[in-house]
C-alpha cells in the first residue's frame, strides 16, 4: 500500500475523521507558507487583510459591523484590522450614502490595486497546482470545499466571535 493510499483508505468512521483533520492540519500549514511568500508590490498580505479586502470588495461598500457579521468576528478585533487597513491607505472611511451618522468602508485605489495583485498571484498559485487535475476533480473539490466551509461556518454561528 502507498502512502497516498494509507492517507486516503480509511477503515471506519473515525479513521474518515482523522484523515479529514489530518488533511485539513496540512493544507492549513501549506497555505500558510503559500500566503508568507506571496508578495504584492513589497506587501506581504496576511490573511485577515485579504479577507477583509476580498470582502469589502465583494460586498461594495459594508459597515464595519456587516463585517462582524459576515466573518463572525469580535467588533474590536474587526475595528483593530480595519484601522490598520485605513492607516496603510488600503481602505477609507466615508459617510453611508443611506444618511445618518453611519460610516462605510471602501477599498482605495491602493487598496483595490493590492487586492487585485493578491488575488492573480493566489490564483496562480491554485491553477499551477491543479494543472495536472482533470475539469471534474477541480470542480468537485471546489464543490466540496463549499459545502466545508459552509458546514463550518453553521456551526461557527453557534461559538463566541474570535479574535
């Protein structure tokens, strides 16, 4: 039996879980070092910064507290990242067009040029990396990724925002 095989031959359900966990610990520690060696014109984007850049992006211009929402999130922690994002010129506050005392984010040129580089190099990364899976592996990982992410993210609703 292969190593390969060994990793992916489970005997029982417990054995499922831990291979998953297994997997999951790795693929973790390996996009860790993929993100620590993707530079972005001299900017080193940590995770939480590109998330929240991705998000702002995606969302338009969100509150501070639809981010706590979406990314289930303590306020401060959200507030935190976000005044760093504001201090490198990569988001700005404005006033919500909607009125009253309310502030949105939204990207600025330099952020949206930052984000934009992050995400080609991310995608880079991934296609180099799937170029030898076929079209129906690709998309039942992203399939299956999907349905992770959104199994963890119910079962997030129910724990205290992080940190």
């Amino acid at each position: 039996m292969t190593e390969d095989e060994r990793r992916t031959t489970p005997v029982d359900e417990d054995d499922d879980i831990r291979a998953v966990e297994r997997e999951l610990a790795l693929l973790v520690r390996r996009l860790e070092q993929v993100r620590r060696n993707l530079v972005v014109d001299g900017v080193t984007l940590d995770r939480a910064a590109y998330l929240l850049l991705d998000r702002i992006d995606l969302l338009g211009s969100p509150t501070a507290a639809a981010l706590v929402d979406l990314l289930q999130l303590d306020h401060s922690t959200i507030t935190r990242q976000v005044g760093t994002l504001e201090r490198d010129g990569f988001v700005e506050r404005v006033a919500d067009p909607d009125g009253g005392r309310a502030q949105v984010l939204r990207l600025t040129a330099r952020g949206a040029a930052l984000l934009d580089g992050a995400r080609r190099g991310r995608h880079e990364r991934v296609s180099t990396t799937l170029a030898s899976w076929s079209d129906r592996d690709r998309r039942a990982l992203g399939r299956l990724l999907g349905r992770l992410n959104d199994a963890f993210a119910v079962r997030a609703r129910d724990l205290p925002p992080s940190d």
